[in-house]
C-alpha cells in the first residue's frame, strides 16, 4: 500500500520503519530538515520536508494515489487537518493521533464530519492496558483477542516453582490442562513457539492461553500469589493517570493521585472528585510511606521522566509487594530495561504504533480471511495475530494433525460462536471462526499463510 506518515517524531519513525519492512510503499512529511535527512539516510522511504496541513506538500507527496495518511505530529489540530485535507484531496483512509481529552470526548461527531478512519488516544490506550493488568495483578502483560474473549496472560515462573524443570504438557495436568504455553522467553534471549515436550525453567517468561475461570488455579499452580487489587497508588497526573484513574474510580477500586503541580492537582480535583489528589513529589520516601506505598496493593509510575518512572519503580519493588507498573516513553531502551525490576512496562507510544500497525494490517485484507488484530512481542521477534476465517479458505474442515503448519508456528485458540476452543489434533477450523496463531514468521496476512 502506498501510505503517507505527516509527523516524524519517534512515533512517524517507528511506524515508518515497521511499514517498510512489510513491504509498503512509504512518504514522510515533516517541518524538520533534520530529522527528514536521518530519516533519509536511514530507512529506504521518501522523506519530504513541509508542512503537512499544505495542500501541495500533500499532492507532491502523492496523497491522490496513497491509500493511507497517518497524522502523528505532537498537535492534535495539525492531525486533524492533515487527514481533512487528505480526504478531500485524495480520498484517502486517514488516520489521526488525538490526544486531548477535550476532543476525544467528541470523537465520534469528528470522525464522521471529517471522515476519519481512526482516531488514536496513546493515554487512553495505555490506560486500558494498565487497568487489565489491574484486573490480572499476577500477570505482567495481557494481550486480548476476539473482542475480549481471549487473553493472552504473560509472567515469569518465579523460583521454587512447581513447573521448574517440567515438561509442558505434564505442568499443564496440574491446572486441568486446559490452558495452551504459546511462547517461552529465555534469560539468554531465546525465543521458543514451544510443543508440550519443551521443558520450562525457573525465570522463563511464558506467555499463556487460558479461561478466564482457569486463571487462579494456574497462578496457585506456578506458585504465584493471585490476590485482587483493591487501592492503586498513581505517582504522576498527566493525562493517562486522569484516564486511568477514571476507569479505576469505576471499577470502585481507591486512587491516590500523587503530582508536585498544585494547579493541576486543584484541576484533578475537580474532573477525579472520588479521587484523593496529594500535592507533592513522588520521589520523596517519606511521603510515599505516609501515604501508605509499604501495603498498597499497586503502585503506577507515571511522571514524565521515564527514568523517574524506574527509579520510582525500583524502590517501591523493595519496599512493597504491591503490582508494580512502569510507563516509558522511549521504545529505544530495548533490553536495558529488563535488568530492572520495574513490572509491567506500558508505553503509550509503543502502543499507538501497535494499533496502526494492526490497522494497517487489517485494510490489507479486504478478501480472504482477514487478520482483525497483531500484538508484536518480546521485542517484534514474536507476532500474535488474529484471523477471521471466511468461506473459501484453504485451511476449512482439515484435522489439525493432518495440516502442515510453518516451523515455529502455533495454533493457540478457535472462538467458534462465542466458545474458547483450545485445539487439538482433531479439532478442524470452521468459515466464521475466529483463529488466533503465534509465530515468529513476519508478514502474516491471511489465515492460509499459516501453512508450509
């Protein structure tokens, strides 16, 4: 496809690069000579400096031949204009970053008069992920599939544990084996699309497929203490803890807001009422244990300075067993981060691109048996995609023992009319099934790609 990207920031580069490397035909734009000529040098796309609201700076970019515009400069307005003038220029699909909550409140009324086809909160998404991971607190990470049917639960066996050193298919008989291991991750980087006779390791980090009423036995199995989250501690009060905070207002769990701003604590105060709103530094120990950190069931770092957020992370980690979260900015860290004990990282940056990604992925697919939603994993080295198989597919009423799937390639789940199917050999997919594979093969686009 040919897509346009208007912004070049780290958002603009990273979905650059991911686009290109699957193959579509790219063009940024952006006001910044500097950051056009890196981007030049380092990825095979065009670059063009200009202002995106131009209509000419549009047109030499090809918008009446591109099929895409993604607006992801850092002002929701230039994004907004950007896709209007795409629309009427070249009648184009377009795509905007929005991030205040002001115009996400009327996001619907935008989208239909401007035409868009998607807007993106990056706040608003990582409040959703951060509030699942509230609602899983043993899991570090929880990708979710068919329309929340499905969740892909990612944690860590701790030492001591039961399944150090046991076999796949015998860890799983001790939760009824009715759960499915999709990916093991090794300290030293290794990635394994596991078959039940691979061995798991004290310190693997195993990604899972399990019923939602099968999640207490496997984390009272693995040895993990599953416990429910009932007050979170929020240090920051930008706008994603605003966003999660309201959703976990509604959810009737306790928020303590700590921000050294007192303006916007008074302006927290008023939009968060059920909230408690502390003004003062969440980098000051004593008021952390004041405000109670040493017993709280979670502790969210928010503040704007990613290595505020790990150290903060750090600290409450030693002093606490609450579930730890981390927000961080940059996506550049690569593993760096993991030699800290942060818990569950969120990035909302990380996360705008997943989404557009996925979307991207999705228009491809306008015949055939469309991928509905791809989850990128332990660094891009693993994808998790989900496929909506339609009549006509190569892959219908085959016994899975008969198919012969891509190397390092897992059938994880069938949704068929509401009901989790954890296949078997015998299982066979069905036209209006919902089918959800793990692999580390790039570039999946319909369910026949799966085969060899």
């Amino acid at each position: 496809m040919r897509i346009i990207i208007a912004g070049c920031g780290k958002v603009g580069y990273i979905l650059a690069e991911q686009l290109n490397e699957e193959g579509h035909e790219i063009t940024i734009i952006d006001t910044n000579e500097e950051k056009v000529n890196m981007v030049g040098n380092l990825l095979d796309v065009m670059c063009i400096q200009g202002n995106a609201t131009s209509y000419h700076v549009q047109e030499e970019a090809g918008v009446k031949e591109a099929d895409l515009l993604i607006a992801v400069t850092n002002k929701d307005e230039v994004n907004l204009l950007c896709c209007l003038i795409a629309r009427k220029a070249g009648h184009c699909q377009t795509i905007a970053r929005v991030r205040d909550p002001g115009y996400y409140a009327e996001i619907g009324f935008i989208k239909e008069e401007l035409g868009l086809s998607m807007a993106i909160n990056p706040e608003l998404a990582a409040a959703a992920d951060i509030a699942r991971l509230i609602q899983i607190p043993s899991a570090m990470e929880v990708d979710t599939f068919a329309k929340g049917k499905v969740d892909l639960v990612r944690f860590r066996i701790p030492k001591g544990s039961a399944w150090g050193g046991k076999k796949i298919i015998d860890a799983s008989k001790r939760v009824g084996g009715n759960l499915l291991i999709c990916v093991i991750e090794r300290e030293n980087h290794q990635v394994l699309i596991p078959d039940g006779n691979a061995v798991l390791h004290e310190g693997d980090y195993i990604s899972v497929i399990v019923p939602p009423d099968r999640m207490k036995a496997l984390f009272s199995s693995i040895g993990i203490e599953s416990r429910m989250i009932h007050d979170v501690i929020i240090a920051g009060g930008g706008r994603l803890a605003y966003y999660l905070a309201k959703q976990l207002l509604q959810s009737r769990i306790q928020v303590r807001i700590i921000e050294n701003n007192r303006a916007r604590c008074d302006e927290l105060s008023e939009l968060l009422p059920k909230a408690m709103i502390i003004y003062g530094d969440a980098t000051d120990t004593d008021l952390l244990k004041e405000e109670g950190l040493e017993s709280a069931d979670a502790f969210v770092s928010l503040t704007g300075v990613d290595e505020e957020n790990v150290m903060l992370s750090c600290y409450a980690g030693r002093v606490s067993k609450a579930k730890i979260i981390t927000k961080i900015t940059k996506i550049s860290y690569g593993g760096i981060i993991d030699s800290f004990d942060v818990g569950s990282i969120v990035s909302p940056r990380h996360l705008t691109t997943e989404l557009i990604s996925q979307y991207v992925r999705c228009m491809q697919n306008s015949m055939g048996s469309a991928v509905e939603a791809v989850y990128r994993m332990v660094d891009n080295k693993v994808e998790a995609l989900e496929f909506s198989v339609k009549k006509g597919a190569k892959v219908l009423d085959i016994p899975l023992a008969e198919m012969k799937l891509k190397d390092n390639l897992l059938l994880c789940s069938i949704v068929r009319r509401g009901r989790i199917i954890l296949p078997s050999g015998q299982d066979r997919i069905q036209a209006g099934d919902t089918v959800i594979v793990v692999t580390t093969h790039k570039g999946l686009d319909e369910i026949e790609d799966i085969l060899a």
